[in-house]
C-alpha cells in the first residue's frame, strides 16, 4: 500500500481517467462537461477524508502532534504546559518623610504596559541610594523606602531591569510618583511553556521514564511541577539506594517549602521505589555568590580622564573644559547633571573643539549643568552584563563555573580584548548530603582594560 497522501489535482486526474475509460461516450474530457465537474467533486471528498486521516495520524505521535492533541498525550504523564508566572522586584518609591504607607500601591511601566503592585508597606525615612549607570555610580539623598512587589502582568514581559523607571497610578497618600525598581533586576517571571518545548519535555520524558529508576526521571519528574525550573538527581549521595533531587526556580533561587514538598511526594510516589530501602529526599539548592569582573578593551579609545562640563551646553550638545580623547563613536556618560544628580549616556557624534553633538536628544532628557562629569561609557557593556547573567543561570545545581570556557561568550564587535579578572579559578559548589551548591551571579563589575 502507498502510504503517500495523494494531492487534490492527483485525484481529480484519477477519477477523470476513470471515467474516461469506462464512459467512453461521456464527457469527462470536457472541462465544461457534466462528469468532468463529478471528478472535481469526488476529489475534494477523497482529499477531505484524507486530510482528516493525516491530521488523525499526525496527532498520534509525540513528534507531530498539534497543541492540543500534544497536551492530551503527555497530561497524563508530565502534566499540562507550565504556565506564565509573575516576577518579583524590589521597588523604590519617593514620599513625604517620616510618613506610612500600606502595601497595595499600584505601578505602571509606561513603555511596556507592565503593572506592577506592592506587597509590603513601610515608612519614608531619609536614606542614600547609589544608583549606576554603566559603572558609575551615583549617590543621592532621597525621602524613600525599599518594598517588596509583584509584576501583575505574567509573564518574561514584567521582568523589568533595575533602575527602570515606575507611574504611580494609584491614589496613595504620601506616596509621589517617582518609583524605579531597586537592588536587582526582577526575578521570576516566564511566558506559558510553547508547544514545542512542552514537546520537548515530553520527548525527553519519554526517554527517561520510569524503568526501575533510570537516571534523569526523578530530575524529569521534578521539572514537570510548577516553579521547578531546574532539577538534578545525584544518585547515591546520602549511601547507597539513595537519590537526592535538588531544585531551583528562575535564575538560580531557591523555591518555595511548598515548592520542595511537592517535588519530595512526587519523587516519593514512584511504584518502583522499595520503601524502606531506598531514600529519595529533595533539596532547596543553595545559592552560591561568586563575583565576577571583566576587563575589556573596545574598538575606541577610553577617556583617559574625567572631563568637566562648563557653561554653554544644551540636550544636544556638551561643551567640556577639555575635549581631548574624546572621538566620534564613544558613549560617554555625563553625571551630576539635571535633577538630583540623574545621569544619563549618550553616544559622540562629532567632535569640534571642546564642543562634544550627541547622537540625539533622546539620550539627553535633561540639559548638562556645568561641573558635571563626562567619563568614558560603552554600550556593550550592557550586552557583556547580560550574557555574564545567562552564564550563571544556565549552570544547574553542582555545576562547576571556569573562567576559561567562558571567555568566548563575551566575543562582540565593540570588543577586541578580553580578560577575565574573577574568579580567578574554578569555582567548584558545594555536593554533599544536605547541601548541594549553586552558583549566582554576586558582584559583576566590568572595567575598560588598562593600557
């Protein structure tokens, strides 16, 4: 039997030459005959069924099958697609001093339309707040307070950098509308699972399904529960019959003790396992700080020293007490400018004199006031922070972090020279019976590398 699905014109042409044969006197021949418009209609009927038998054969496989029929294959086994979760942040928010606050104020990022509300109260007090931009950091005195919130927006669209900045959109006494999110980038929020990698997770349970305990299932099975965003099984590890499964959330934290005592009774509910013999326990990871410092050397000059801005500049053009080694092409950033010292970075589009034309005035919300300070930027700097973070999220529990694989994912146009300052040697978690390591990102700093 043929298995291949004929096509439309394949067998109209079938049924023509049929009834050609057996009809000799008919038309069937006649594009405007009676029983050449038959053939038509008795292929579209053929290729209906056909493509229903297709679609029915397609939805019978893992590799083929659409959304739905997928999710009625692998429900039973890995459970329906992980859904969207909300990140959490810290927020800084601006008020009258030595007033309260309840939890419950509402933020909006205007640019994505993520809304985010606050999960705690407090009470504004004076405080210093650093804030940087490239590396340089600015200290302000603020009437503040740091509270803990959620994104009501799920999804990896509300997970908002640190320093962006926040509307408050609720009617809160003694709360201004100047927030940004403070201390860390937000943490936790992902899209709903996509059909493909729903697939793929099934494929891989396929391949390590239960089988008198083969290694991976216990990790797949860990996987399978909401919020388990990475699971490792170290057999053996508290004597022999034993399985350890430890677990982590989004980037690298650990989960909730509800979290960890699903992961424990589904491991635990395994028919293979003989109770009384065998130990299967789950583990928070722990997450382990480790610094990390780059220095790089860029396709354009540094600024050997800071420049001063003097009297004279406007949103789109600085003028510096001195201008040399400032070229087109850098980023440069201008700090101590504006409102409470803001700063804000713009790249070099001319040079003339000890005038500097940026760019565009959209990287210069506020103008220049003299004394501020110029300092060498770069913009790829913002891209090498970026994949140091990937670095350390895609490192499961256990898993050791060396400087010497990393240094090819820092590779970028912008970037000719790279050296890797910290750690200065493998980092090597913590695996034992009741600690199993992973390693987060600590302190990330990235300098221009010195001539």
């Amino acid at each position: 039997m043929d298995p291949t699905i004929k096509t439309y014109a394949q067998t109209q042409a079938e049924y023509q030459n049929t009834f050609v044969a057996t009809i000799p006197e008919g038309d069937a021949a006649d594009p405007n005959g009676f029983f050449h418009g038959l053939t038509h209609a008795l292929a579209q009927i053929d290729t209906g069924i056909d493509g229903r038998i297709q679609r029915a054969m397609m939805n019978g496989f893992r590799g083929t099958a659409d959304p739905d029929a997928m999710a009625k294959i692998a429900g039973p086994e890995i459970g329906p697609p992980l859904p969207a979760t909300t990140a959490s942040m810290n927020v800084l928010l601006q008020g009258t001093l030595g007033e309260p606050f309840d939890a419950g104020v509402e933020l909006l990022e205007p640019n994505s339309g993520v809304t985010v509300k606050t999960t705690s109260g407090g009470a504004f007090v004076q405080m210093q707040v650093t804030q940087f931009v490239g590396l340089l950091p600015i200290m302000m005195t603020l009437n503040a307070c740091v509270v803990s919130a959620v994104s009501e927006t799920p999804g990896a669209v509300g997970m908002l950098k640190n320093g962006t900045a926040l509307q408050v959109t609720s009617n809160t006494p003694n709360v201004l509308s100047n927030a940004s999110v403070y201390g860390g980038d937000a943490t936790g929020g992902t899209d709903q699972e996509d059909p493909e990698a729903y697939r793929q997770r099934d494929l891989d349970w396929v391949q390590h399904k239960p089988a008198g305990g083969r290694d991976g299932d216990l990790a797949m099975l860990a996987k399978s529960l909401p919020g388990i965003v990475k699971a490792v099984d170290f057999p053996e590890l508290d004597g022999l019959g034993t399985h350890a499964v430890a677990v982590c959330g989004a980037n690298n934290e650990p989960v909730s003790a509800d979290q960890l005592a699903a992961v424990s009774a589904a491991i635990n509910g395994r028919d293979f396992r003989i109770v009384g013999i065998k130990n299967y326990y789950a583990l928070n990871a722990t997450p382990r700080s480790v610094d990390f410092a780059l220095a790089v050397e860029t396709v354009w000059s540094n600024i050997g020293s800071p420049k001063l801005v003097v009297a004279g500049s406007t949103q789109t053009v600085v003028n510096v007490s001195d201008a040399s080694g400032i070229r087109s092409g850098m980023n440069i950033v201008i700090a101590g400018a504006g409102v409470g010292g803001v700063p804000f970075c713009a790249t070099v589009l001319s040079v003339t004199g000890n005038a500097i034309a940026l760019t565009n005035a959209s990287a210069c919300p506020i103008v220049p006031a003299a004394g501020a300070v110029v300092t060498g930027g770069c913009a790829a700097f913002n891209t090498l922070y970026q994949r140091i973070l990937q670095m350390f999220y895609a490192l499961d529990p256990g898993d050791a972090l060396s400087p010497s694989m990393s240094v090819d994912q820092f590779t970028l146009a912008q970037i000719t020279d790279v050296t890797i300052l910290a750690p200065v040697a493998t980092v090597r978690p913590v695996v034992s019976a009741d600690v199993v390591e992973i390693c987060t990102p600590g302190a990330i700093l990235i300098v221009p590398m010195e001539s």
